[in-house]
C-alpha cells in the first residue's frame, strides 16, 4: 500500500531559474539494460522481428525523446540540443542502450539522455512484446533495469 500524503509543506511546482548562469558545453551519458528471451534477441540480430527492425525504429525513438524531453517532463527546460547518439550493445541475455546527447547552455542534459534510454528501451519491449509473452500473456523475462546516468560533463 502506497504511503498517503495528509500534508505538503510547499506544493508549488516550480521550474529553476537558469537566467543567472553562463553558456557553456554540456554532455551526459546515459544506460540502461533490457533483459529478453534468447529467442527474441535471436530475432532482434537476424532482423526477423514482425514489426520491423527493432534497433533502428529504438534509436529514432530515442532521439525523438531526446528532442522532446521539456514537453514530457514539466520542470525541465527546453535546451538546443547540439548532438545525440543512441547506441546498442548486444550482451548476453539483454541489450543495453547508451545514449549520449551534447549542447551548449545554461542547465544540465542529464534529463534528456535518460528520456531517450527510456524511450528506447520502451520501443524494443513495444516491437517485441508479442514474442516475450508467455502462454498467459505475462512478461517472465521481458525487464527494463539499470537506467542511469554514466557520466555528465561541464565545460570543456
């Protein structure tokens, strides 16, 4: 059962005021794993997925996100994005994607490099889900883990 809030103290959202701080480069790194059965990782290599292939329609996916994060998370500010890579690794029962996105500005793109992991591990469990269900339509193996930050970079 969830906690229930009785009281919030200071219930106004607020976005940070970023007018104060200098341009400079900024870059973060961002990872993160989904686990799938050896089948679907099978199919993911050899391109036999039934709605296409699976890690470009994820990388486009990513940067898409990546693009977008200000209109998906409320507090974060619209930043001009310089560059985006979305890469994958195929390990042994999962694939890892790393995004890494780079720009000039006043505030952080941590933000932005963990929306298009996310995104892009949300596009490969979309494309292959129906390979990943069981008998009863449940998820046994199907688990996106181990999102975070790798590295964020200020200044040159």
């Amino acid at each position: 059962m969830m906690p229930k809030f009785t009281h919030i103290e200071n219930d106004r959202a607020k976005m940070v005021d970023i007018s104060g701080k200098g341009e400079v480069v900024r870059e973060a790194t961002a990872a993160g794993k989904i686990f799938l059965r050896p089948e679907t990782l099978k199919a993911i290599r050899e391109g036999t997925v039934m709605k296409g292939n699976v890690l470009a329609t994820a990388r486009v996916a990513a940067t898409l996100a990546v693009k977008n994060t200000a209109s998906i998370i409320p507090m974060c500010h619209p930043i001009p994005i310089s560059s985006i890579s979305v890469d994958f690794t195929d390990c042994e029962g999962y694939i890892e994607a790393v995004v890494v996105v780079k720009m000039t500005g006043r505030t952080g793109v941590e933000m932005e490099a963990l929306t298009g992991v996310s995104v892009a591990l949300l596009t490969v469990w979309d494309m292959v889900k129906s390979a990943e269900k069981d008998a009863a339509g449940q998820y046994p193996v199907t688990a996106i883990t181990d999102i975070r930050v790798v590295e964020k970079k200020k200044g040159k």
